[in-house]
C-alpha cells in the first residue's frame, strides 16, 4: 500500500513537474538578477593613446582627458568637452601606463585635479592639473624619485595611486601612492605628498616588493593607517632591508613610520595578502601568507591586532598556483572577510577567528588578474570588479559578493583594465572600460525586471505542470485506446476463430479420421492427419490471446489448415507454399491475415472448380515492402465473397482487423482481389495482394 502510494507520487505530475522545473531554472538565462550590466558600445583605441572620463567641475556631465604617448620625450594630453577641446598640456617625459592617472578634488573647491606621473630614464615625477579650476597647471613635473634599470630587463615602475587622504595640516587632503618595482628592486616605497606645502614623506627603506595599499583606521585615532601587501620574489640580498627573500606584515602610520616592527612571516616564493578586520572593539588586520614554492611550507592566514601581535594563526589550504585574494567586508563594518583562494572553488566569507560564515559561488574568474574596487554606480558604496576566465567577461558584484552581474564583450583583452565614469546631466552614469586594444562602454545598474522573476517562475512551473499534464493526459488516452483496440481485435479474432474452426469443419475431419481408423492399412494416415488437426488445434488455441503473430507461424497455421482441407476434400485440390529465402519471417501481421485469403481460395476457389483445382501462397519482398499472393484457378470473384452470409463475413472481420493494426502498429497494410485474366480474356482463378510495409519490429 506505502509502495503504491509513493509510486503515485513519485509519478504525479505536479511532482514531475517540479524536477523538471529545478533542472530548467539554472539554464534559463539570468534575466532577473538584481543588478545587470548593459553593453552600450565599444571602440578601437590607438595603442599610443589613453582616454578617461571624469567629472572635472562637478557639473554631473563628465569631461574626457586623453594620452597621446607617440613621443617619448613629453606627454600631450587633451582635455575635452564632447568633441571640443578645453585645453592641452604637454608635460616633459613619458606617461607611465594607463594605471597610473588619478583624479580627485584635493582643496574642496569643487574642481577636480588630474594626478599624472611620467619618467625619464632614471627619475620618476608628479605633475598636478586643474584643467577647469584656477590653478591650471598646478604643479609641473615635480621629481619623486630616483629609478634604476635592471640589466637585460625592461622591468619598469610601477605606479599606484592610493587616494586622497585627510592631510597633516588638518586643512586640505594629502596625495599618498606607491612606487613598486621588479628586477629593478628599487624604489619600493610608500609616498605623501603634501601639496599645500610641496613637501613629500617617503616610507622607510625596504625590499619587499609592494603589491597593494590599503587605507585603514588600524590604530582608532580617526587618521587612516597604511596596510601593505607584499611579496617575497627574491630579487635582494638578505642583508637588505626586509629583503624581499621574505614576506613581511608592514603598516605604516599616517607619517609613513612603522606603527610596528614588520613581521617576518614567510620565505620566497610567495605573496602576502591583507584585508582589515574588526577585533572586538579595536581594529587589526588578517594577512594570508600564500606560499607557492617546492618546500614543505605551507600557507597560513594570521590575525594581528594594532600593536602587532599575532593573536591567531590557521593553515590555508591554498593550492601552489599563484593565485589568492583578501577582500574586506565593510558591510560587515569588518567584522568578516572574503578569501578568494581558487579561481574555481567558491569564495569563502570568514570572521576574525577564522571560522567559514558562507561560502558564495563566482563566475570562474582569471587567476591572479587585477581585482578592482570601484563605485560603479556612484551609489556612495564601492562594487568589486573582476576579469572572466575567458577573457571576454566582466564581472561586477556588491562589495558583499552578492547578486553578481556579468557581461561577455566582443572581443578579448589581455592584461588590466582601468574603469572610469562617462556622466551625461540626466543620464544614468555609464562606464568605460579602457583596455589595451579598445574601450567599452557599458552601463551597470539596478533590474528593472528583477522582481518579475517571481511570477515568472511560478507561470515558468505552471507551464510545465500544463505541459506535463497534458502528457499525461495523452499517455492515458493513448493506453486506454490502445486497450481498446487490443480488446476489439481480440474480439474480431474470436469471430474469426469461430469462423476458422466452425462445426462442419471439425465434423467432418473427426468423421474422416475415425472411418480411416477402421481400416488397418490406413491407421499410419490417420495418425498423420489426426497429429496435424492437433496441431491446427494447439496453434489456434495457444495464439488465442495474441493479436500479432510472426509471419512464420501465419505460414504454418495456413499450411496445416490446407493440408487438412485437401485430406477432407478427398485430394481434390494441389497446393503449393513458396516463401523467398530473403523474406524475413520474424515481421509481425495481424493474426489470420493469410488465413482468411486462403480459407476464401478452399471455398470458393475449390467448390465450384470444374477442373483440378489447385491453390498456391507464395511470398516475396521487394524494396521497403513484403509481398503475399494467394491464388487459385476457381471461377473468379462473385458477389458472394463480399455478402453478409458464409465465409464472407471474414473479409469484414479482416477489413477491421487491419484497420485497428494500423492504429496499433503504425503499419498501414493494404490488398487487392483481382480476377486472374488469360490472353483470351477469360476468367482462370482470383488472386489476392497483399503489400507489408517493412519498418517495425520483430514479433517475439
């Protein structure tokens, strides 16, 4: 009873339906995520120009500031208004890369200043502009620092702008950046620029190779400490300062000082990752010492509190494939953060003791491609923005890692991207993507679609439960009518039976029988006879349930059925049996089919003959169908073998049979009677044609 009942539900089609329905949600395409990016256009860049997009004078419509690096002695750059030109600079040395511009309004002013770097061939320098402001070329090509080039290397400097941070003298913002190199091993330092007062504080010396700068209020004194991420490439000597032969915790204060010794934490080769955490009351910091070297050393995350002690360590479980991330969770206040340790795997969400709150899921993201923090929508609350796996796709996620949205471009893009914000007055912000061959503009915001999707999957289920259901449905019918049809062809068969075998029929072969049992010189016949009226009898009863028999077990039946008829006729007729060697005797017909042609050949074929009569079945194929004949040499086709009366009746039963067939088996049977003419017209026998389609099955 339990197993009937959950058979039935199993089988119900409200149930089916919802498997379905779960297996087709994923495919469908992601129409109703909460935020969506739109592709609104792209460009073919120059390679020896840089564009960007910024509001310079707070007008919400923004201005394009562009790079023209061709001589390799000075950087022109453009400041335009749609297509016009608002002014030009050009500034001694080379522009450094497309990373390196930032903008920002460092006096409150409401105008903003363009923060460009170039080098020459052993000095780095800092030029300002205020290209809508009063100050107009505020400071031009301040040197910062010395640069040296690494034998049978092109390694160059690279720069990355930290932001405008709360200044010193307590009244204008200060312009703090790095300066990291490769083979070049130096500088690497951390840089505040005073600009009030065109003074510039250098971090102390060191080797580590600076990855990252996170601005964080460590030490709870409202002025933001610097955390630095590092990496160990084994490029100094030991006795260097913090030899980057190590991984180093540094954080520097706002005055570019240790606010502790650094902590030496892991040897070459490996990266150190930083993200700020909330401990308690107080702030510290969680570093992850990504190991990816041949030694028996493995990666650890660490959890230091803003004296520098190390109040918690675990092992990682980072794969050596140079490829992990910490990102912070502000909208925690800190309180956890994100571990991107595989591009594959899913992103765990941890807390300050280690412990896994969530894990998210990510489209598969390039490894170790540059993860940049922007406000994409200028919603006050910055997005993470990550490169696909195929190096077509752009991800775009909350800064808590949900309802990610994802764009595929044209065409692919090797290396970084810098993002910047295209404004039109009473437009909705729209993105540009600059890369190395083209740009892109697209446009990032909320789905208007997105609560639809509710009702969308329940009409999406209601679909399919309609679609399930009316197959359901279907299947019943077709099984009831096929139930119905079985049962009226079993009925015409036991018409056709009673037919076949009707009372004067086995009369007279048992009278037959019994006089030759009389005769003991005819003892052996009678036997013989009398086995194959047995036979004719078993087939007849055994194949009482089946509606379709092989063609072989027709011939068979059809054969002893004559036999017996030529011995009660007293040998008043001859036949003949002929089936071609390639006929394929395993195809299904409808039982009696061959029986009722030749039932109808004895009777009135044979009956009113005045010659030797003689009946013949032969079977033949030609292409894609299996032909039957039967004939004899009786006096023709005549009114009586269509009546109502007699064996007549057995062509109206067959008529339905091959009907009910055809609904049954898709098989479409036809035939033909025809008189069998000679050259001088006259009527010399009947034939019956019957035509088989060859495509289904054998009968078992």
């Amino acid at each position: 009873m339990i197993k009937s009942r959950i058979n039935e539900f199993l089988t119900h089609p409200a149930f089916l339906s919802l498997i379905l329905w779960i297996a087709f949600v994923p495919l469908i395409p992601n129409l109703f995520s909460k935020y969506r990016i739109t592709i609104l256009g792209q460009e073919e860049n120059q390679l020896e120009k840089c564009k960007y997009y910024y509001d310079l004078d707070s007008d919400e419509t923004s201005e394009s500031i562009t790079f023209l690096l061709r001589d390799p002695n000075r950087s022109q750059i453009f400041i335009k208004r749609d297509i016009k030109v608002i002014d030009q600079y050009n500034i001694k040395h080379q522009y450094n890369n497309f990373n390196t511009l930032f903008a920002g309004d460092y006096n409150g002013d409401g105008f903003l200043e363009c923060y460009v770097f170039t080098m020459s061939s052993d000095s780095i320098f800092l030029s300002i502009l205020d290209p809508l402001g009063p100050g107009k070329l505020m400071l031009n090509a301040r040197f910062i620092d010395f640069r040296r080039i690494a034998p049978y290397s092109n390694d160059q400097p690279h720069i990355l702008p930290v932001g405008l941070i709360e200044g010193l003298n307590g009244r204008n913002l200060d312009f703090v950046f790095l300066i990291t190199t490769g083979f070049s091993k130096q500088p690497r330092n951390v840089y505040r620029y005073l600009i009030d007062s065109d003074s510039l504080i250098k971090s102390p010396q060191s080797g580590a190779t600076i990855r990252g700068c996170t601005a964080f209020d460590m030490s709870g004194d409202s002025s933001p400490e610097f955390l630095l991420e590092v990496a160990a490439t084994g490029n100094t000597n030991d006795d260097f300062p913090y030899s980057d032969q190590y991984s180093w915790i540094m954080v520097l204060d706002k005055n570019l000082e240790f606010l502790f010794p650094p902590i030496k934490i892991g040897i070459y080769p490996s990266n150190l990752r930083i993200a700020p955490v909330s401990l308690g009351t107080k702030k510290g910091l969680v570093a992850l010492n990504d190991y990816f070297g041949s030694e028996n050393y493995s990666s650890t995350f660490y959890i230091i509190d803003q004296d520098g002690n190390i109040i918690n360590q675990k092992p990682a479980g980072v794969p050596a494939n140079f490829f992990s991330f910490l990102l912070p969770n502000e909208e925690s206040d800190f309180e956890t953060f994100f571990f991107i340790k595989d591009n594959e795997e899913d992103i765990e969400e941890l807390d300050s003791s280690l412990n896994v709150k969530r894990t998210i899921k990510l489209p598969e993201i390039e490894p170790n491609a540059l993860i940049t923090r922007f406000d994409t929508d200028l919603d006050g609350k910055h997005e993470y923005l990550f490169k696909g796996m195929d190096r077509r796709t752009i991800i775009i996620s909350r800064s808590n890692l949900r309802n990610t949205a994802l764009c595929k471009l044209k065409n692919t893009f090797e290396g970084d991207f810098l993002t910047t914000i295209k404004q039109v007055k009473g437009s909705k912000p729209v993105l540009y993507f600059q890369f190395e061959k083209f740009g892109a503009f697209m446009r990032y915001e909320k789905n208007t679609y997105y609560f639809l999707k509710y009702p969308f999957y329940a009409l999406l289920y209601l679909l399919v439960f309609g679609f399930i259901s009316l197959v359901s449905h279907m299947q019943r019918y077709r099984l009831a009518l096929k139930a119905q049809t079985e049962r009226k062809i079993a009925e015409l068969q036991m018409k056709s039976i009673r037919n076949q075998i009707d009372p004067h029929f086995t009369f007279n072969i048992l009278n037959a029988i019994g006089s030759m049992y009389a005769t003991e010189s005819n003892r052996d016949k009678a036997d013989y006879i009398f086995g194959k009226y047995a036979k004719l009898i078993r087939q007849t009863v055994i194949s009482s349930d089946k509606i379709i028999v092989p063609l072989s077990e027709e011939v068979e039946f059809v054969r002893n059925y004559l036999e017996l008829e030529r011995f009660r006729r007293e040998n008043s007729f001859g036949f003949s049996v002929d089936v071609e060697e390639d006929v394929d005797q395993g195809i299904r017909i409808p039982r009696m089919l061959i029986h009722t042609f030749a039932e109808n050949a004895v009777k009135y074929g044979i009956n009113k003959s005045d010659n030797r009569s003689f009946i013949g079945l032969g079977i033949s194929n030609l292409p894609g169908k299996c032909i039957i004949k039967i004939e004899d040499n009786g006096p023709g086709i005549n009114r009586d073998m269509t009546g109502e009366s007699g064996t007549g009746k057995g062509l109206l039963i067959l008529n339905e049979l091959i009907e009910l067939y055809r609904k049954l088996e898709r098989t479409n049977i036809t035939y033909l009677l025809e008189n069998i003419i000679d050259s001088e017209g006259r009527i010399n026998g009947t034939r019956a044609i019957i035509e088989i389609p060859l495509k289904g099955p054998k009968a078992s």
